[in-house]
C-alpha cells in the first residue's frame, strides 16, 4: 500500500466524490418518490370524486325516473341532493387537479434549482402524469353529468 501524500489524499477525493455522488442519487430517488406520492393523493381525491359524482348521479336519475313513471308526485329534492352530490363530486375534483398541478410545478422548480446547484442530477425526467390524465378525463364526465342533469340536454340526458 503506497503511503504517500498524494495517494492518500486521491483516495480521500474518490470516497467524497462517491460520497456526493450517492447522496445526488438519493436526492434525485426522493424527487421521484415525492412525485410518486403526489399521484396517490391525486388518485385519493379522484376516488372520492368519482363516488360523489357516481352516488349523485345514481340518486338523480333513479328518482327522476319513479317521477316520470308518476310513482312519486314530487321528486325535486332528492333530484337537488344528486345534483348537489355531483356538484360537490366536480368542485373536489378540480380543487385537487389544481393541487396537484401547482405542487408538481413547485417540485419541477426545486429540482432545476438543485440541479443548477449541482446537487441532483437530471438523469431522469418527470413523466406526463397518468393520474392527471384520468382527473381531467373524469372532470368532463362530471361537467357533462351536471349539464345533464340541470338541463336535460347531452349524453346522459
């Protein structure tokens, strides 16, 4: 083993460039773990969402049609309570896209600036959120569910 100086300190320089290198990848896997955990939550809000539109919708339609099969004489407050529900249902759903947007631009953000720093490395990108993709995709069954319903017009009119 050679102990001079120079070898001692280049063996000291490799274990901290190691060093820096590893905590980099860390930093970096907890960017994506973040990421990862923003989708769930996203996913969490779309569950709820989707029941509240799906109660709604259900609790609508079934008494408007014992109203239009004139077995009941008035339904128009359990019709308000569907409509309500779905409502809510939307309201939740863009609450939370809007979230999870704003979030992810901010996590987006901190990344460049570690990344600038050189304290991350931009060895992988952040995916187009699927979850994303499905919120929106819901949120217009929603809108087209509430015109639906408040004007007896479209898909499911």
């Amino acid at each position: 083993m050679d102990d001079t100086p120079g070898a001692h300190s280049a063996a000291k320089g490799e274990l901290e460039r190691m060093s820096v290198e590893l905590s980099s990848r860390r930093t970096g896997m907890s960017f994506q773990r973040t990421r990862m955990s923003a989708d769930r939550t996203l996913m969490s809000v779309i569950r709820t969402s989707l029941s509240l539109i799906g109660f709604g919708f259900t609790i609508f339609q079934v008494f408007q049609r014992l109203y239009d099969a004139q077995i009941l004489k008035r339904a128009q407050a359990p019709r308000n309570f569907g409509q309500a529900l779905v409502f809510l249902g939307v309201v939740m759903l863009i609450l939370g896209i809007v979230y999870h947007v704003k979030f992810m631009l901010e996590l987006r953000r901190q990344r460049r600036e570690m990344m600038a720093d050189g304290l991350v490395r931009a060895e992988s990108r952040f995916p187009l959120s699927v979850t994303l993709v499905i919120a929106v995709l819901l949120l217009t069954i929603g809108l087209f569910a509430i015109v639906s319903m408040v004007f007896s017009v479209g898909p499911f009119g």
